[in-house]
C-alpha cells in the first residue's frame, strides 16, 4: 500500500495528513468573509465567476461556521476544525481587517487551525509578518493560484501576476514556514500535456507542501464563455483529464499532499464540460486507471 494514505488510494491523500499529523478527524469548513479580488480592476481572470466559494455572502462567520459544525460534531463529537476562507483572495484588506477576521474565528472551540486562500500578489510584508506570527500559534495554511508555470498561459488568462511574482510569494511564505498549497488548472486553451506535467515538475523543484488540480471548465457569465461561444475551443474529455492527472502524480513528490483532485462546478453555472458534475466518478476512474497501470505518486520522481 502506498505510504501516505488510509484509503487504499494511491496519491497523497488530505484525509492521512490530518490523520497523521493531529490523531483526529479533521473537517475543513469553507467561509466567505466578504473579501474581494485585485485582479477584478483589469477583469479578473477568464475563467472566473465572481470568485470561488461565494455563499453566506452577508452572513457573520461565527454563524457561517456553526451551520457546517453543528450537524458534524453530531456525527463526530471529538472533531477538530480548520477554518478555510475560501471565496475570493482573503488576504486582499486591511491587516485590521484581516485580524478582526482571522482571529474571531480561531475563537471558536476545536478550531485547530487556518487555511487562507489569496493570491501571489496580495501578500505585503505587513500581511507576511502577521501570518509568520499566526503561524507560531495555530495551523496555518496559505493556498496561492498558479494555474500554469507558462507566462504565455498567465497572460492569455488575465492571471493578472508572472512566474516570477509567484515564486518570489512562495519564497516569502517558506522563509517563514508556513505550508504552501498551489492550484493549477489543466486543459488552459494552447496547453499540451507536457506542459502541464511540466507545471507540477516546476512546482517539485519548489518544494510546496500541498497542491489542488483543477479542470477547466466554462461558466456562464465569464469571459472564457463569451470565448467558448463564439468560436469553440476544445476541452479536455474526461479520458484526457485522468491520463493526464495520472502522469502528473507520477511526476509529483510522494510527501505533497493533494488536497484535490478534480473541479467542483455547480450545475447550474456550468456550460461544459458537463462529465465534470460527475465528481466521484472522476475520482473513482483515476483510482481504477492509476491500479491498472500499478502507478503511484512520485514513481517518476529521481527513479
């Protein structure tokens, strides 16, 4: 059995780092606190909906929280917790602000640690000091999008940062030892399987600690849409999304863990592909393909 999980998968798996690292159940919940994104000044990227995770949109967090904690700790009495802020890039305020925020919710019982998602470009050093501190007393985790290591790729999708704002982010975040997890998106118009295995080789040689794939798909609303239905671009079919996420686990350091593996589109947002409202069988299908060709993650890395 591969070493980094309990459920007979064969990659990294989220559910044994909590396991191995806290002794306990661990359930991350998702919030929205109210942030915005720099990126929405020139359009935002082209594939974005109004940012990811935006629910409870009005809501207060402490209550925000309650509605995910309650039915579980009915479930799983001796849970622990890590707040998640999800929606949009949550480091993009006042450290004032963010503090009111972060803080409030680390109040709560079994909150055992944060995961904050942002962007490379909206971490100062006011924002990195303040997090070097955080992380001395809680779990903290810093979720960065990348999407592609190509700068080609960033441009043509209004990432709105290059390479090397990245990477000096990542940087930044190491020095003060905080946990790194990057998103990427495979199938980015003008990308070819090697260069997205490329992306998870360059992300190797960085040394993240976690890592979310994505697949491409279209939104209603989004400038990618517009795109799409003007002159059809092709998408990946499923048979291609897993090949591919097959060959990156084997490129991919065995110790980063893969907090996800697949697209969550809601179904009434999404125009295609539509096999990706499809999720557990998605996840099942790279579990099948990854047992028939007896591959795990990180056989290709140093052989």
């Amino acid at each position: 059995m591969f070493l980094y999980t309990l459920d007979n998968k064969r990659y990294h798996t989220l559910n044994y780092f909590f396991r191995n690292k806290f002794q306990s159940k661990v359930f991350k919940v998702a919030l929205n606190a109210g942030f915005t994104c720099p990126n929405y000044k020139t359009g935002g990227c082209i594939y974005c909906n109004h940012g990811s995770g935006n629910y409870y949109e009005k809501m207060d967090l402490v209550k925000q929280f309650d509605l995910v904690k309650i039915p579980l700790e009915k479930k799983w009495p001796n849970s622990k917790y890590i707040a998640y802020f999800q929606a949009n890039t949550n480091t993009y305020a006042p450290i004032e602000v963010l503090k009111q925020k972060y803080e409030t919710v680390l109040a709560i019982p079994n909150v055992i640690g944060l995961d904050i998602a942002t962007r490379s470009d909206a971490l100062s050093d006011e924002v990195l000091d303040y997090l070097e501190e955080l992380n001395q007393r809680t779990f903290l985790m810093v979720e960065l999008g990348l999407q592609s290591m190509h700068d080609k790729t960033l441009k043509f999708i209004n990432r709105g940062h290059d390479l090397k704002n990245f990477e000096e982010a990542v940087r930044k975040l190491q020095e003060r030892g905080i946990f790194v997890v990057v998103h990427i998106i495979n199938g980015l118009p003008g990308e070819t399987k090697e260069m997205m295995i490329e992306t998870v080789q360059y992300l190797n040689s960085l040394g993240i600690d976690g890592i979310k794939i994505h697949m491409l798909y279209v939104n209603r609303g989004t400038p990618l849409a517009h795109m799409y239905e003007k002159s059809p671009f092709p998408l990946l079919s499923k048979e291609e999304y897993i090949d591919i996420v097959c060959n990156q686990l084997e490129y991919l350091d065995p110790k980063i863990v893969i907090m996800r593996i697949t697209g969550d589109p809601l179904k009434e947002e999404v125009i295609a592909p539509t096999w990706l409202l499809k999720k557990f069988c998605i996840l099942n299908d790279i579990d099948k393909e990854m047992k028939k060709r007896d591959i795990t993650q990180g056989d290709k890395v140093n052989p």
